[in-house]
C-alpha cells in the first residue's frame, strides 16, 4: 500500500473531511434557513422591495460568481490556506449578522458571506482531493455532498423551529457553531498543498465576470419597481453586456483564463450547461418562493412552514444515489430527462393548488418535484465532466460549479421580478398606478400585511385570490422551462457506453 493510501485512512485525515463536511453543512443553511426567516428580517430591518429581496441574492450572486476565482487562489496560495480564510472569514461575517441593525449592512454582510462560503468551499475541495486516494477520494466526496444535502434538506425546518423559539438571528448563531467547528478540525487536520504550476488569479476574469453578474441581477431587481424603460435599469442592463464581452475577451487574451472558453466548442457541454438552469428555476427558486408564501400569505408559522419544506427538499438525500445506480442500465441523458418531466409534472400541479388549500394538496406535488429533480442532480457533474476530453475535467468541472450556482442567483432576481410583474398586472383597473409598483413587489415577497395597507382600498382576500393566480401561472412558466430543459437533456445529451461509466462514477461524488 503507497503512502498516500495508507495517509487516507489516517484518523487525522477524516477529522479533515469532517471539517470540510461541517462547512459544507453550514451553506445551504445560511441560504435555505434565510429564506424562512425572510419574513421575520423585514419586518426587523424594514427596508425596500429590492433591498429585501438582495438578501438571498448577495449570497447567491457573490458565492456562485467566486467560485472559479477561490479554486486559483486555493491553487496558488495554498489548499488549507484558503479554506481556513474561508471558513474563518464565514464564522466572522455570520456572527456580525446577528447584530445587524440595518438592511444595508446586513445585504453587505450578506455578500461578504457568499465570498467567505465560495474560498471554505473551493479550497476545502480542493484540499480533499489531496488528502484522499481511489475509492477513499470517491467515498470522501459522498459524504460531503450528502452533507450538502442534508443542510439543504433540514435546514428549512431546524430554521423555522429555531425562529419560533429563539428569533430569527439565532439561525446565524448555529452557522457561527459549525463554522467554527470546521476552523478548528480543518486547522488541525488538513495538509497544506498548492498547485506548483499555478499561475496566480486571473484578476481581469474574475473582476469583470462578477461586475457583469452583479450589474445584470441588480437591474432584473429594479425593473418591476421602475420599469423596463428606465434609465437606470436599461443603463445597468447595458454595463452588464459590456462586461460580458470584455469578460470574454479578458479570457481569449491570457494565457491561463479563468474560463476556458473553448470548452464552448463541444455541444454537449453546452447542453449541460444548460441542464444547470432545470434546477435553478425549477426547484431552488422554490425554497426562497414558497416559504414566503406558506408564511407571509396562507399565514402558517415558521416552523410550519419549514416542515412542510421537507417534502420538496427531502428527497435529494437518498435519491441522487438511486440515480447515480440507475447508470449501469439507462443513460444518464434518459435519467436526467425523465427526472425533468416528473419534475415538470409536479410543477403543473402545484400550480393547480390555491393559496388557502389543506397542506397535504401542497405537500404531494411538492414531493412530486423533489423526487424528479433528484435524477438529474445526482448526475449533473458527472455530466459535466464526460461530454469534454479527459484532460479538460478540472476546468470542466470549474465552469459547471459556476454556472450552476450564479445560473441559480439569476434566475432567483428573474422569477421574483416574473412575480412581481404577475401580481402588477393583476392590480391594473384596481389601484392607484402609482402604489402598482411597490405593492405588487411587497405582496409577490409574501408580505401580504404591508401589501394590503398601501392598497386598503382592496379586501385582502382580493388580493390573496391575485397573488394565488400569478403564483399559479408562474409555474406555468417554470413548467414550461423545465420541458424545455428536458427536450434538450433529450437530444443533445446523449452519451456513448464509456461516457456512461465515466458520468457513473463521478456522480457519486
């Protein structure tokens, strides 16, 4: 036996994992325990439409828009290194959340945390991949992506249970707990390492991807307030595309880039790219969405509300291993593809379900689009990694990483701003125009109460009765988006009998 097999069984080397797996934990519950919360933060920190709503998407946007930047500096500066700047900078910047006073501060706060949670996450990763060999590395990346899952997973009803008993900024205390945690395991155990061939960050990649990110989401917020015809929205939408195109040409400039951009020139990888966008508008807009509607509109308690979440988020816990197994005898294009479909067709029934309805109608068609999401998250990575030339699999790996969870930050601020345009068009002929705007963005969020004081003229079951039909025909949309996702997976996604192998094994990871 080598010596790094014999170093992957060592118990200094699983107190590593389990460092990197307590970080792991603590992301999706800073995201998904959010969303809960986010009734009871604006009621706390007031606060327009847009700066509530830049709550959820700060962390999304800076964590997904970084990940590629962390990984290089991991690289260059060292594995562990990073992690703990990472983690540390998280456990910090979650502490001072708790203290927040000002819904500036705490949106600040709120990005700074999405940059901490992207170095814990790449250099924790990136770290493990050295600490472990063959099927210890397979075993290892299990754990921590169903560590991921289980944050994902318990965190709606740990945080809306912690809520009722303890008040929303006990939810950033619990991160602090297990941040903290993985500081001190991963100072103990982890192994520095760095790539001797790095070459440092691409500063002029990672500025102008993030700017361009940055500018595009902020705009999609300010359009229902102010009008796609604004000066500001369309100026904002503009620096976004020049960003973009000096983003690409940043990349085909130097000579090592952030983004390999000829990975492009293979139509698979692009359908799995596009893959990436099924579950952004078709289950993780859902976790930010339905709480503030099963608490702001149908009136259901905090932790309430995050039970009833388990029964969309429960399923990846088991199922993307079934997916993973179901490999040895269908394509993974076939499983990903049907996955789709029946998340589509919970999608369709859910948006047959009224606000107001008995919680078992909403829980069914929930467990409906938890398990048909499931198939193709289980798969989506490994995906990624075969459809491109072996030697491309890092990069590949890189820019899915990326796309997935900036895709998923974009689509957050389009579907909310969807929303708010929904219920504006609904409140035409009934209200005053000039309050159309900040009431449809304040009911759209769940915020029923502050809805129906700036339109009182308007019975608030009216106005429950609108925002149940513009939810039902979002969903219309979001089904659509995901059939369309699904005819893709179809098509351009087919793989050969290697490809099936190769996307088998690194699924399980």
């Amino acid at each position: 036996m080598s010596s790094s097999s014999r170093a992957s069984d060592g118990p200094r080397t699983w107190l590593a994992l389990l460092a990197v797996c307590l970080a792991a934990a603590a992301m999706p519950l800073t995201f998904t325990g959010t969303a809960v919360a986010l009734p009871s933060i604006g009621r706390a920190l007031g606060g327009s439409p847009v700066a509530i709503a830049w709550v959820t998407n700060a962390f999304m946007l800076t964590f997904g828009s970084t990940l590629m930047a962390a990984g290089a500096l991991a690289d260059s500066y060292g594995r562990k290194r990073i992690f703990l700047a990472g983690v540390g900078s998280f456990a910090v910047v979650s502490f001072a959340l708790v203290f927040a006073t000002d819904i500036l501060v705490f949106d600040l706060l709120r990005a700074a945390q999405g940059f901490a949670a992207a170095a814990a996450f790449s250099g924790g990763m990136a770290a493990l991949a050295q600490a472990f060999e063959g099927p210890a590395r397979l075993r290892a990346f299990s754990i921590v992506g169903t560590s991921f899952g289980v944050g994902l997973s318990l965190g709606p009803v740990a945080s809306g249970l912690m809520i009722e008993a303890l008040g929303w900024r006990s939810i950033f205390l619990a991160v602090v707990v297990f941040a903290v945690l993985a500081f001190i395991f991963g100072w103990y155990a982890l192994k520095e390492s760095r790539d001797p061939a790095s070459r440092g960050l691409d500063w002029g990649g990672a500025l102008t991807f993030t700017a361009a990110l940055g500018l595009f989401t902020y705009g999609i917020l300010l359009a229902p307030e102010r009008g796609w015809s604004d000066g500001m929205v369309l100026g904002l939408l503009a620096g976004a595309l020049v960003f973009l195109l000096a983003f690409v040409v940043t990349e085909r400039a130097v000579s090592r880039p952030m983004l390999d951009l000829s990975l492009f020139a293979y139509p698979r990888f692009v359908g799995v790219q596009l893959l990436a966008a099924a579950p952004a508008y078709g289950f993780v807009v859902l976790l930010v969405l339905l709480p503030g509607r099963f608490i702001g509109v149908e009136g259901m308690g905090e932790a309430a509300a995050g039970t009833l979440m388990i029964a969309l988020s429960a399923p990846l816990l088991i199922l993307p291993i079934v997916a993973g197994l179901l490999t040895r005898w269908l394509r993974p294009a076939t499983i990903c593809g049907a996955g789709l479909l029946i998340s589509a067709a919970g999608l369709l029934w859910l948006s047959q379900i009224p606000v107001g309805a008995p919680v078992l109608a909403l829980a069914l068609p929930m467990l409906v689009i938890g398990t048909g999401i499931s198939f193709p998250w289980g798969l989506m990575d490994g995906l990624a990694v075969s459809v491109v030339p072996k030697e491309r699999a890092g990069m590949a790996t890189g820019i899915f990483s990326t796309t997935r969870v900036a895709g998923e930050g974009v689509a957050l601020a389009v579907v909310s701003a969807i929303l708010s345009m929904l219920v504006a068009d609904g409140l035409k002929g009934s209200a005053i125009p000039s309050t159309i705007a900040t009431s449809a963005q304040r009911l759209a969020a769940g915020d029923l109460g502050a809805a129906g004081n700036a339109l009182q003229g308007i019975d608030r079951a009216v106005l429950t009765s609108l925002y149940s039909n513009a939810f039902s025909n979002l969903l219309l949309l979001l089904t659509a988006i995901t059939l369309l996702t699904a005819l893709v997976v179809f098509v351009f996604l087919r793989t050969n009998a290697h490809d099936v192998s190769e996307a088998r094994v690194e699924s399980a990871a």
